[in-house]
C-alpha cells in the first residue's frame, strides 16, 4: 500500500467520523442533559433524509432539502418530545428503551405508508459533485470534503454554543442540576424541548447530508444509531467532546480495519479465507473497541457518570 | 381485580387447555403459536432474573438466545451429515438427543454469560446497556460471515430432535416438553426469589450499599444471577431452534434482544409470570395484526407505547392488585 | 476500657478543600460516642472513611487492633462493623421482615442458596424477629418498607444492623427527620445497646446527643477541636464559640 | 384463535364459494420493512396472471414473513397445518428459502421459487417438489462474467457483501471470468459508506469492476463510485439496476451494464402484454420481481390446467413441462428443476424521465447451473 492511498483512506475514516459525530452529537446532548436513551434518534436521521430527498426532488434545489431535513426533522423531534419523551424523563433506561424502540416502529413504517416501499433519490449538489485532486495527487471526491468540513463547523458550534451562549450556560446547568436551573428561572420544559429538537435537527441534517452519497430507505437509521451509540458510551455518555473522539476512533477503526485485517491475514492464510476472516473480524471491530475501553474505563474516556 | 396468585393459575390453566382445545379441533397451528410463545416466554423468564430481579438491563440477551440455538445446529448438522465435530483432542460426535442438547446449550451460554458478565458487570447504567448490547453485536457479525455453518443462510436442521419416550414431530408433545420446561423453570424461579439468594438479589437491586453493610457482594450477586439467566434464555434458544427447525445469524440481532426485553414490561417487570404474558400477547398481536394491515408494526409500536406510558406494571399489574398493600 | 473502633490521622482533600484533617477517635467498649458538629463540618466524609466507602488520602482504621482501612466495606461488616444510613438505605419494595432477613443473611455468609425458602429457615427468621422485637417493629413485619413512616424505618435500619451482631456500630444521623416523640423512643433504644456494643453515632439532634453520649467529639472544618464528657464539652469555651454559640 | 389473514381470490365467483377452489396457494414473502418492495413485486406479479387466468378454482393465501427466518418458518407451519395449502411461494431470501423450503417439500409440498436460488438447494439439496422459477442464484454472477470477458476486461476487481449469498456471487463470477483479479473484497452485510473499496479499486489498477450489493448497498455504492470519479467500467447482476431501484439511484447508473434473464424490452408477445398490463394495472413499471413472480404464478397455471393437484405425480410432471408462456421467452427446467434459459446484458439509460434498461446482448445463451450434476433425485 502506498503512503498516498493509505493518507486517502485515512480522510475516508475521518469523514466517515465526522459524519458518525453529528449523530452522536445529538444522542449525547440529549443523554447529557435529560438522562434519556433515546433508540428513536435514528429514525430522525431517517426523517431528514426523507424530508430531504421529498423536497429536492420537488423542487430541484439541494439548499431547499437541507432546509426541509432540518425543519422536518426538528419538528418531528420537538413534537415526539412533547407527546412522549417527556413523560419519560423520570422513568428508568429499561421504560426509555422500551418506549422509544416503540417510536422506531412508529415511525419506521409511518415513513413507508408515506413514501412506498423503494428507496427514494436524492442526489449530490450539483457545484460539490466530482472528485478536486489534493496536494500530492490524491483524487477525492468534493462532496466527502465538504462533509468534512460541515461536520468540524457544527463540532465547532456546539462546541461555542454550550461554552459562551445562555443556553450553553442553563445545558451545563441541566446536566449537573435540574432544580438548580428550575431556580434560576428558566422554563425547563422548553428548555428540554429545544434540546431535543436541537439533538433531532442535527440527526435530520446527517441523515440529509449522507443521504445523498448513500440510500434514502425505510431502516436506513438502525444501522447507523447503533454505531452512534458505540460512539457515545466509548466517549463517555454526555460529553460533547467525548462524542467527537469517540467518532474519529469509531470511523478510523472501522474503515483501517475493514482494509488492513484482510491484508494482515493474508500473511498467514490463503488469500480466500484471509479476506473473509480479516472482513469477519472487522465486522466486530468496533464492537471490541467499545468493549475493551469500558472495561478500562467503565464511563468511557471523557464520560463522568452512567 | 383478582390477585396475582389466581391470575397465575389462570394463565397456567389457558396454556394447558387451548393447545389440548386445538388438537382436539384438529388446529395444529395453534399448538405451533403457543409452542413459540412458551420458548419466548422462556428466553425472557430467563432474562427476568437479570432483569426483572436483579435489575441489569441487558441489551445483549440475543447472544444467549443464539448461543442456545447455535448449539442445538451444529450438534444437529454434524448428526445429520454423519461428520464429527472435532477429531482432535478428542473425537467430538454430533446428536440429535434433546437432552444432550439442552445440556450442551445451557453449558456453553452460562460460560458465555460468564464471560460477558464479569466484563460488563465492570459498568452500570446505560453503559452496562450498551456494553450488553456491544457483545450481542459481536456474535451476531461473526455468525453472519462463519462460513462452516451457513453464515447467514443459517443451517436447516430437517427433522426435530429426539426426546426418549417422545415424539417430538408431534405438535402437541413438542408443545408439552417446552410447556413442561417452562413451569419448571417458572417454579424454581419461585423457589429462587424467595430463597435467600433471591432475597439478596433483590435487595441488590434495590440498594446495593445496603447489601455491601451486610456483608454480602453485591456484584457478585448480580454475576451470579446473570449467568443463570444466560443459561435459560440459551435452553429456550436450543427449543426455539428446534420448533424451526432452522437457526440462523437473526437469532443473535439485537432486535431479537430489545423483543425479550419488551416480552418482560409488556407482562410486568419481575413478576413471576410477567414473561409468560407479555410473550403470549405478542405472538398474538403479531399475528392478528400481521393479517389486518401492511403496516400494522404501527399498531403495535402504538401498543407498545400506550404500555409503557399508561400501563405501568404491565398487564399483569393492569389485572391485579398487588398483595401487601399500596 | 478496651478500644474497639480507632481512627489514627485520617485526612481527605477534595481538590483544595481538606474535609477530614488528621482526624483521630476512638471508641471504647460499652460507651455511646457521638460525633457532633455543624454542616459541612466532614462528618459524611468522616462516616465514609470508617465504613469503607471512601479511601482516606493518609492515616488508618483499626477495629480490635485489626487494621481495616484497606477492606472495602463488605469486609469490614464481616468483622463486625455495622452502619446505619442516613438517608435509608432500605429495600423499599420489601417487606420488614425481608429487610431483617437480608441482615440475617449476610450475616450468616449464606446467600448462595436458591431453593429453601429463607422463612422457612428457622435460624435466619429467629435472629430477624429477634431485632425486629428489639426495636418494636415485630408486629408490622409483613408490611413493605415503603408504606411505613419515617421512624419506623429508622428503627429497621437499627434492627438490620442487629441482626449482624456486630463488634461496633456506625450510626449516621439515626435521629434525623424524627419527631419529638420518635426521637426518645430511638434515643431509649439506644441507650440500652451500647451494653452489646459500642455504638459511634453521628449526630445533629443535641437533646439526643445529651442525654446518650458517654463521650462526645466536635468536628468543625474537618478537624476535632476538642472530645470530652458532655460536662466538658458543655464548658469548653471553644466550643461554646464554634458550635454552640452559633446553636444558641 | 382463528386467525384472520389477507386472502385474495381470483373472482368474485371464489369468493362467494371459497369451497370451489381447487388449488390454494401459500404465498410467504416480505411485505414490511426494509426489502418490501422485493416482496411487492413479486405479489403483484403473481396476482396479476392469476387475475388474467380468470380462474375462480386458485385461491392465494398472503402473508409477510418481515424478512425474518424463523417469522417464514412459523407461517409455512400455517400454511400446512391451518390453510392445508397445497403449494407454496413467495420467499425472496435465500436465507429464508433455506429455512423454508426443506421442511415444507419433506412434507409432500410443491415450492416454487420466485426469486431465491441458494446452491445448496440445486445441487445435493435439491428435490422433486422444489421448482425455481427464477435463477440459481449464481447465474447472473456467471453471466456477469461471461460478459466481461466479451467485452475484454482482463483484470477485474470483485466486491460483495460477507455472507453466503455475497460468496456465491464472487465464485459465480469467477467461475466464467477468464482474466486476472486485481483485488477480491468482501464488505460488511448492510454497509453503507464505500469510500475505503472505492479507493481501493482506484489504487487496483484494474479494467473492470463486479459488485453484487443488493438493496441500498448498491445504491450507496453506485452513487458513492460515481461521485469519486473514478471511471472504471461496472459490470453487476440486475438486482442493483432494478426498475424499483434505479430511480434512487439515478444518473449514477447511467451505462453501468447489468445481467438479467428478463427486460422490460424483451421482444416477445407475453412480455410485451405483461409489461403493459402491469403498468395499467399498478401504475408503475414491472421489475425484475413482478416478472418473476407473473411467471411462477403463469407456470402454476399451466400445471393446475394439465394435472390434478392431488395427483403429486402428475403436477409434478405438469410443473416440469413449463408448458407456459413466459415473458423471458424460451423457458425450461434443467434435470435439478431449476430454469435453463438465456441471460442477456442490459444497460441502463434513460427514457424521458425514467430510469430503465436496454438490451444489449446475450451473456449466455441456454444456460444451466453448475449444481446440477450434484442433484439426485
């Protein structure tokens, strides 16, 4: 493997990362704040990519479906709070799990009485398709770039909004007590609602934004949700910092390993069984990541509490 | 409003009579359905213990599941292809005696649970959630590309197991074996909760720091209780194989893991017959609403929720009133 | 008198705050100690570090010249140091009688048992109603721990510590939330088990405190300033100062 | 606990007197969730020639089996037990067909195959009552290689998913590709990101690539190739370039050749009539699926026409005969009683606004699976 493709597959993991960090943005801010599991995060992912290729598709304009994935999807997480999510927040994990692996149902085959049974289009911008040639040659496709770089701006943000903003102050606030900002008084209802409309609107632009390079289907969200929970619990449940380390690791990991295991195998195996041993094993990758960093860090590496 | 111990009863004497119903009226699909609410009602009976008593949320349930099912294939597979499972060290033969089987499945998940226990016990929480839910994700992509028994595609096991005296083709005695398993199980769980590890659990649960003041650990407690419960959801695993016929990587996924736990609130956390209930219902749901509507997961998501947010205790709390008071 | 409980020099510091500044007490066999002093004074932190829930940065615990201060606190019940809580720390959903039992359990070392129904075990159910009787609870033992009142549950957590037959107690605030009437009756109580052993008891209720202590320590601002008989802590102008005066 | 299920019958004469009809058919396949629309197809297809038959003495049982196995297994018990249907079909996975598909023929029932061709029910496994009326799932894959030594390729890279059916397509394709490979990759089950592969297959220096990703894999994938501007020629089974999915996958797929035993512009007088009275029926055009499923349902006929079904011999013998008019023209069961028949390559262009294929060739002409000298029956 050259130096060249090996720099290329370390952007893949990144963006891949980066894409897995405003999934995992939202899960950990609404954890970190309400103490909520919340499964359905998923299906808000789904909701923007669908929201996002309805409105494109209608009329033609990338800018517009973006618009409408956030809007669908922080309006569908603002209503889902206010109809359900609020009556759980004093309940235990085991009711949270429950209800929202309800809401995953719901919202799964609503989506599908809505839009059909195939997946729907939605395409790159027209002025971010094609592959820039970076320094040193390597081909890469503009659309993964901007990714990249859309992804470090809302780390960046969140990052600004909890650290100078009001709202930062009373999210810090919530995390560490909720009666001491209900004295501070602010309307914590609202102020829970916003965050979890806030959490889904950040799902609603990933599944947008991914959306296009990948399928817009019924249960396209599972996947990926599962994949932000490893990032989550691997840095630490709550910390927006946590989420972002955690992505990078989870998306280098899984991309690195997908590549190299094969190639490690193939040292001692027959070339057959070395790749589908090495793919096996990388299946599990992250799995074990997660596991082995529990086990030495039983809150994850930014995390301070379960 | 009856008690829990008469409604109970009352639930024992419809899993004894509709199946006899049915073969009476000649309906042996009925018996198949209540045949796989029994092993479901067993894979989260066992579940329970974990959960239900010892309050550990195990998202990772599939993995025992598996385990069992997996167990139950390959001894099968190696039995009807007349090939061994292992030469060396020693000649390991397959089976297709139910016995060794079950014995074989309960084995390898508690080892399993052994394992998967003393890691995650390590956390708590949400962690302990997600950590559960990390290990079943590893069995279930290992299954999926393990090539030697079918990967995806599973293993088709052609005809059931044997069972001395039996014969387990027969709807209504492979009904009966799982039945007769199940309240076994069912009665040593009683036996259990009142014993004085059950004592212990569940005083763990509640309050672990009062547990330690005692003298007692409660982790290991909790150890404990996951690896009984790792090995009878993995016995359900090994029937649930055989009433298919079939096993495959869909045993392990984590759906299959967030369905026992829904089998356990739908009927009522920690009680004793919480399982059996919320199982029953929900192979009765999937097949009432399954033929009403294309979408009817809606309906049951809908179900689901109105459980959780209107019914808490479950329909068996729905039904009684709890003894002792409150 | 025999030393029972010894603390030697045990200090904690939370970043710049030391909670416990070379703290060291004893407690003799048959006395009731108590430990006094105003909020924030360390005495949580100080109860954590002789029960085992938190490690000290520096010094020791010694019960019967055993050094304990490595045992977590598990281990430290086993050789006879039992604490009661200040919230309680009771299994809520259980009966009274389960709540003994579970004392009675832990302090046979047998909870690996999962068929024999522990009421039916005449041992472990004698030793619960006898600490149930002790502490006038017997008659409400089949009621859930949730539906009894404050100073009932104050009295269970007496009755669980019982069941261990302990070498020493650790009591947390016993009185804390009592009324009047409560508050003598566990001070009765109390007052005839210092004979079984020594009891070291925290405490905020000073009318308690008067009439059952032998000895009495003050802490304030992590450190004792002064131990004595109630005569002498009563007269210690320093005291009288940093405590008694803000009382008053 | 009778259980009310979604039955279909052909006329309203059936429905009036249910008793009439002569031959019920269990149909189990996906129609919620993820791959419904696999599924969708294959029951509309199969509906519509039992609707054209105008026979009321066919009566079709419908259930959805959610893509999972032991949900398949469950409702062929149903079937059997409750319905005492006398044939089966339906199921679209290979994994279910596996789970299927051998108990319900030891029990004496016909299955025939709409869409699943595991190998292992060609070869050892296979059966007098299993009939495939779709593809031994490695036909396409061989022909996909067959073409690519057409079209020149010398150095091929090959991708597919970890699983039994991923593994089967890359031995498929092998087994016709006469070239060199330049890189052999298997991907996760479900994945969705492939910039690692894609730029693998830049750095590989090969002529050519083959993926089978079935399902939104293949959309990711195409879209994701497309976008990274690497121009390498694809060559992949129709599952991807599918009528139901191209139009997700739109311009991204504009050329890609594909191998399929049907098309839409397939000249023959029962496909000409299958394409236009689907369309008029559904609204939409057939796919790969529909026409599948409308020839199962057509080959059912036929038998139901020359046999009595209770006469297991003779439907058999009525079921080998293929005496039907199949919308991919010539059809006829080789020994193991899977289809001999001709594999065409197809591209994908544009018509108006709609994504759909043309025929460009023939990948194989008559061809039969490589299983079938393993299968004694």
């Amino acid at each position: 493997m050259t130096p060249l493709l090996l720099a290329e597959q370390i952007l893949n993991g990144l963006q891949f990362g980066v894409m897995l960090f405003l999934m995992a943005a939202g899960l950990t801010l609404i954890f970190g704040v309400m103490g909520l599991i919340n499964l359905a995060h998923g299906s808000l992912y789904m909701v923007g990519a669908f929201a996002a290729a309805a409105a494109a598709g209608a009329t033609g304009s990338f800018a517009l479906g973006l618009a409408a994935a956030l809007a669908a999807a922080a309006m569908a997480g603002a209503l889902v709070e206010i109809l359900v999510i609020r009556r759980l927040y004093a309940r235990d994990h085991l009711d949270q799990v429950l209800a929202t692996f309800a809401l995953i149902l719901i919202f799964s085959e609503g989506t599908r009485w809505l839009f059909g049974s195939f997946p729907l289009f939605l395409d790159v911008p027209g002025a971010l398709s094609g592959p820039v040639t970076l320094p040193g040659g390597i081909q890469y496709p503009l659309y993964r770039l901007a990714l990249i770089g859309i992804g470090l701006l809302v780390a960046a943000g969140l990052g600004l909004l909890i650290a100078r903003t009001r709202i930062g102050i009373q999210i810090r606030a919530g995390e560490n007590d909720r009666e001491m900002i209900a004295a501070l008084g602010v309307d914590i209802s609202r102020l829970y609602t916003l965050i979890f409309a806030l959490g889904a609107a950040l799902a609603g632009l990933a599944g947008a934004l991914v959306g296009a390079i990948q399928s817009v289907q019924v249960g396209m969200g599972e996947p990926v949700l599962i994949l932000a929970f490893v990032v989550i619990v691997i840095g630490g449940i709550g910390s927006i910092k946590g989420a972002f380390i955690g992505a990078l690791l989870v998306g280098l990991t899984d991309t690195l390993g997908g590549i190299f295991l094969p190639e490690l195998f193939k040292l001692f195996m027959e070339p057959a069984t070395a790749t589908s041993a090495g793919a096996s094993l990388a299946s599990m990758l992250i799995y074990i990541l997660m596991g082995a960093v529990l086990i030495f860090r039983p809150t994850g590496l930014f995390g301070s509490r379960a | 409003m009856i008690t829990e111990r008469h409604l109970n009863l009352l639930i024992l004497a419809g899993l004894i009579l509709v199946p006899l119903w049915a073969w009476a009226a000649d309906e042996p699909f009925t018996i198949t359905l209540a045949t796989r609410a029994v092993i479901f009602a067993l894979a989260a009976a066992g579940l329970n213990i974990a959960l239900g008593i010892g309050g550990l949320v195990s998202l990772g349930h599939a993995a025992f599941f598996g385990i069992g099912g997996y167990a139950m294939g390959i001894l099968a597979h190696h039995a009807q292809s007349y090939t061994a499972l292992s030469t060396w060290p020693f000649l390991i033969e397959g089976t297709k005696s139910m016995p060794v089987i079950w014995l074989v499945a309960i084995v390898t998940s508690a080892l399993a649970a052994l394992v998967i226990g003393l890691l995650s016990l390590r956390t708590a929480g949400v962690y302990f959630i997600m950590i559960t839910l990390a290990f079943g994700q590893m069995f279930y992509f290992f299954t999926i590309s393990w090539a030697a028994y079918g990967g995806e595609d599973g293993l088709s096991i052609y005809i059931r197991n044997d069972f001395p005296g039996l014969n387990t083709l027969d709807p209504i005695q492979f009904y009966g074996l799982c039945l007769a398993i199940l309240c076994a199980v069912l009665f040593a769980t009683a036996r259990l909760m009142r014993a004085p590890f059950g004592l212990a659990l569940n005083a763990a649960r509640q309050t672990p720091a009062r547990v330690e003041t005692v003298g007692l650990d409660p982790t290991r407690l909790k150890l404990a209780a996951f690896v009984i419960s790792g090995a009878i959801t993995g016995l359900a695993g090994a029937l649930f194989a055989d009433l298919n016929r079939f096993v495959s990587p869909t045993m392990f996924s984590w759906q299959m893991s967030g369905e026992l736990i829904v089998f356990i609130i739908i009927g009522g956390t920690g009680r004793l017959f919480g399982p059996v209930v919320g199982a029953a219902t929900f192979v009765m749901l999937e097949h009432w609403l399954g033929g009403l509507s294309e979408y009817w997961l809606i309906y049951l998501g809908g179900m689901l929720l109105a459980i959780v947010l209107f019914g808490r205790g479950g329909l068996i709390g729905l039904l009684t009133r709890r003894e002792g008071g409150a | 008198m025999t030393v029972v409980l010894e603390a030697r020099g045990i200090t904690k510091r939370f970043g710049a705050v030391v909670a416990s500044d070379a703290i060291s007490l004893d407690l003799r066999a048959g006395e009731i100690h108590a430990v006094i002093g105003p909020n924030g004074a360390g005495k949580s932190t100080l109860i954590a570090q002789i029960s085992g829930s938190l490690a000290p940065d520096a010094g020791s615990v010694q019960l019967l010249g055993e050094d304990i201060t490595a045992l977590p606190p598990r281990l430290r019940a086993k050789k006879g140091l039992a604490r009661t809580f200040q919230i309680s720390a009771l299994a809520m959903e259980d009966t009274v009688l389960q709540n003994v039992l579970l004392g009675a359990v832990g302090a046979a070392g047998s909870p690996w048992r999962f068929w024999r129904s522990v009421g039916a075990d005449r041992d472990l159910r004698g030793k619960a109603e006898a600490a149930l009787e002790r502490v006038g609870l017997l008659s409400e033992a089949h009621r859930v721990v949730a539906t009894l009142s404050h100073g009932q549950r104050r009295q269970l957590e007496v009755a669980v510590a019982l069941t261990l037959a302990p070498k020493a107690f650790l009591m947390d605030e016993p009185m804390a939330g009592l009324g009047t009437e409560g508050s003598q009756r566990l001070t009765a109580m109390l007052d005839g088990l210092r004979r079984e052993a020594p009891i070291l008891l925290v405490e905020h209720d000073m009318d308690a405190v008067f009439a059952l202590a032998d000895r009495i320590s003050v802490l304030v601002y992590g450190r004792i300033i002064a131990t004595g008989s109630v005569e002498e802590i009563r007269a210690n102008a320093e005291v009288r100062a940093a405590y008694l005066g803000e009382e008053a | 606990m009778k259980m009310k299920s979604l039955m279909l019958t052909a006329a309203v004469a059936a429905l009036a007197t249910p008793a009439l009809a002569e031959v019920k058919v269990g149909m189990i396949t996906t129609l919620s969730g993820g791959g419904a629309g696999l599924g969708i197809d294959v029951r509309d297809g199969f509906m519509l020639a039992i609707k054209q038959s105008g026979r009321d003495d066919i009566e079709v049982v419908i259930e959805d089996d959610q893509r999972k196995p032991d949900v398949a297994v469950q409702l062929a018990d149903k079937m059997i037990q409750s319905e005492k249907v006398d044939v089966l079909t339906g199921i679209i996975w290979s994994n279910l067909a596996m789970a299927v598909v051998p108990s319900v023929t030891a029990q004496g029932k016909f299955y025939l195959s709409p869409n699943a061709g595991p190998s292992a029910l060609a070869g050892k496994g296979c059966h007098e009552n299993y009939f495939n009326v779709a593809w031994q799932n490695d036909n396409l894959h061989e022909a996909a290689g067959s073409y690519a030594n057409t079209a020149g390729y010398k150095n091929s890279f090959i991708l597919a998913p970890n699983y039994p059916a991923g593994k089967d397509a890359l031995t498929g394709y092998k087994r016709f590709f006469e070239g060199n490979l330049a890189g052999e990759v298997y991907t996760q089950l479900g994945q969705t990101d492939y910039a690692a592969e894609i730029a693998q297959i830049r750095a590989s220096g090969a002529d050519s690539v083959f993926f089978f990703l079935p399902g939104g894999m293949g959309i990711s994938f195409l879209k994701q190739y497309a976008d990274s501007g690497v121009d390498i020629p694809v060559v992949g089974p129709a599952f991807s370039f599918d009528q139901g999915i191209l139009q997700a996958v739109g311009d991204a797929a504009l050329g890609v050749v594909n191998t399929s035993q049907w098309s839409k512009d397939l000249d023959n007088e029962a496909n000409t009539a299958f394409v236009a009275s689907f369309e008029a029926e559904y609204g939409r055009l057939p796919s790969l699926y529909a026409s599948q499923g409308f020839d199962t349902a057509n080959l059912l006929i036929s038998a139901v026409e020359a046999a009595d079904v209770s006469d297991a011999d003779a439907f058999r013998a009525a079921l080998e005969a293929a005496d039907f008019a199949s919308t991919r023209g010539a059809f006829k069961f080789g020994p193991n009683h899977h289809p001999i028949q001709t594999i065409y390559a197809r591209e994908v262009i544009k018509e108006g606004d709609v994504y759909t294929n043309k025929i460009i060739g023939v990948a194989l002409e008559d061809h039969a699976d490589a299983y079938a000298a393993d299968c004694k029956m």
